[in-house]
C-alpha cells in the first residue's frame, strides 16, 4: 500500500490512502503531560509558543483549507467558543488533507500562512489560527491525521484527545474536565457531500478526482480500523472483568 507519509514525503502532492496509517496516532495520550516546546507562526508572521497557553484550559485541533472533515467543525466549535470563554482556543494549521493544481502544498511559512489566512476567511473561522512548521514539526508529533483534538487542562494533561474531532465530543469533556476520557478512536463516516466537494475542490479537480476515486479504499480501511479497536476494547474488557473474579 506504500508508506505513508512522513518526513521527507509529508507533503505529498496528492492524496492517497498510504499517505495516512489509520490507528498511527502519537503525541500526549489522555492522562499525559504535554510538551509545550513548540514554536509556531501566527497569520501576520509573528511567533507564538505553545507555552503560552500554560496554566489555562486549552482546545487544539488540527485543520487546512482543503481538509473537509476540519471545515465541518468550523461553526459547531464558534458556538463552543461562545459557551466556554474561560478555555483557549487553537487551530493548528498543517498540510493540505487535498492538495491539487488550485491549492498544492506550501514550499515556504508565507504560502502556508497565506492558506491558513485563506482558510480564516473562507469559511469564517473565529479561533485564534497558529501554522505548523513547513515540514510538520508539531503534526509529526502530536499525530499527523488531518482533524485531530486535543483538550488539555491548566496543568498541562491531556483530559481527551480523538484522532478525529467533533465539537460534541469535545464539549462533553468540557463538562467533564475532572475526568479522563481516553476514548481516542472516532467512528466516522465522513463530512457531508455538501462539505466534502467544495472543501476538495479548494485544492483543485485533481483533489476531486483523488477522493472520489478512492472513496471506497477510504471507507475499507477506516471500517478495518474500526474492528480492530472495538476488538481491542471488548478483549481489554474481558481481561478486566476476570481480573476483578
């Protein structure tokens, strides 16, 4: 299926289903504390410290312009943003989910800060935008999938985390923020066609053509993952259960 794509290929020219290892997921699990030695690049160039952000609650997602699955969440996450004023709000902008002929991947920090001050005012976004380095440095850490979430706490714990995020999941941990939930793993179906071919076509009609064809492979892969972590779960369950006999 080819390697996916890391380091000296992550950023890959088009989308394929190699570029992405459903179920490689790195960073600070839920429990853990995280690193904040990380530097980013604001929407006028200046820096910004992930360190900043110490001592303060703390939502961070991962998105792009062409990434339908972050665009979904745009509006569902200002109206959290409204209900929780207390927390801190990130959207670390990566590489293109779908890049294409209209949209290809950034060379340099100005084209990707151009993308992420595009992606604020296409669709509206309200969070503060922070942009990764060109080559990834904070997506190869904290987890490389196109739409991931983070909620970490004043003292620096994870409390949740989902390899893809949902503005619900992430408010039900805001309304438990004593708990831990280490529920990582989101079944998804995907965003909505409506989403899904205006968001793509932001890379171009190669980026359409690439997730179309694909769609299946998608689907397949994501349904193995799926089973294998239901399994996962159900036999860690067991275990637990003739533990306590």
């Amino acid at each position: 299926m080819g390697a996916p794509a890391r380091g000296e290929t992550y950023n890959y020219p088009r989308f394929k289903m190699s570029n992405y290892e459903l179920g490689y997921f790195p960073g600070p699990k839920a429990g853990e504390t995280v690193n904040y030695d990380y530097t980013f690049t604001d929407l006028d160039g200046n820096e910004v410290k992930l360190s900043d952000y110490k001592g303060k609650w703390l939502v961070i997602e991962s998105g792009s312009l062409t990434c339908p699955m972050y665009v979904k969440n745009v509006k569902p996450y200002a109206e959290l943003q409204e209900k929780y004023p207390d927390v801190e709000w990130l959207v670390v902008y990566v590489r293109e989910a779908h890049p294409g002929e209209r949209s290809k991947q950034a060379t340099t920090i100005d084209e990707k800060i151009a993308y992420a001050t595009r992606n604020r005012d296409d669709y509206g976004e309200q969070r503060k935008i922070v942009v990764d380095s060109v080559d990834g440095k904070w997506h190869h850490d904290w987890g490389l999938l196109p739409n991931t979430a983070y909620v970490i706490n004043p003292e620096g714990q994870v409390i949740y985390r989902a390899d893809w995020s949902f503005a619900h999941n992430v408010e039900n941990a805001l309304e438990n923020r004593d708990r831990i939930n280490p529920d990582e793993h989101i079944v998804i179906m995907g965003a909505s066609p409506f989403v899904t071919i205006p968001v793509t076509l932001k890379g171009g009609w190669i980026a359409l053509y690439d997730i179309l064809i694909i769609f299946p492979k998608v689907y397949y892969e994501h349904f193995k993952l799926d089973i294998k972590t239901w399994w996962a779960k159900r036999k860690a369950r067991k275990g637990g259960a003739t533990a306590a006999e």
